[in-house]
C-alpha cells in the first residue's frame, strides 16, 4: 500500500517568524504530500514526539534565529535515542555555508536557502522518501 509522504514542518525555540514555514507547508500539500505543521515555539522533544506520534517520513524544520548548530545537534541526538534512524531530518531558512556543511556531516539531510525554488525542496523529499522508506 502506497500512503502518502507525510511530513512535520517544525518552528522550533523562540524565532516568530513562521511565514516561510507556512508557504512550505503549503507547497508540499499542494505536491500531494501528508503536512503537519506544529506551529511556534516547539523544543526539539516536542517535535521528535509529534514525529513520532503522526508516523512521519520527514521533520522539516524552518530557522532563522541563529540557534541552527543547537536545534539540529539536539534533534539528531533525540531522533537516535526514539530509534528514528528512518526519518529524514531537513530544513532551512538562514544558516551559513560552513554551517550547512557540518550539519550536513552530522546528519542532517539538504538544508534550502531562502529563495529555493520548491520543486528542488519537493522532488528532494520525493527521492528520499522512495529511496529510504521501507514498503
């Protein structure tokens, strides 16, 4: 049986800003895709156990607050204790070059840049999502 991706879009700590996250959000269920947004202000657990909860295939987190090398370092860690290795970690927002290179290391799948077009951010999740999902 074929189920839809689902995805978890997150807005993790204190940044307000949630108007990317919502076009994302927006564009990914207009690709077909299952999309939870867990709104502001979540802490990493919140939205490991959301993800764990709704069964998702992807957690797309969207930061602009600088506190990026944090945020992702802790839900790597907490993904790995849930037993979550099959989930893909991604997101963006504004976090520089240097830093995208060591999160990717750590872990964390393609971070998007503003501007990205949304087919790259789609057809990234697609490819993932078939090449690692078990059936």
């Amino acid at each position: 049986m074929n189920r839809p991706i689902r995805v978890l879009i997150a807005k993790v700590g204190l940044d307000g800003h949630d108007r990317g996250a919502k076009v994302i959000a927006s564009f990914l269920r207009d690709a077909g895709m299952e999309v939870i947004y867990s709104g502001l202000r979540q802490t990493p657990q919140m939205v490991v156990n959301a993800a764990l909860q709704e069964d998702v295939d992807v957690i797309g987190v969207s930061i602009l607050s600088g506190a990026h090398m944090t945020v992702f370092g802790k839900l790597i860690e907490l993904l790995k204790e849930k037993g979550m290795t099959d989930v893909l970690l991604t997101g963006g927002g504004i976090i520089p070059d240097a830093d995208i290179k060591t999160l990717n290391e750590m872990g964390v799948g393609k971070l998007f840049i503003p501007g990205t077009n949304t087919d790259e951010v789609v057809n990234y999740i697609r490819k993932w999502v078939e090449t690692h999902r078990p059936e």
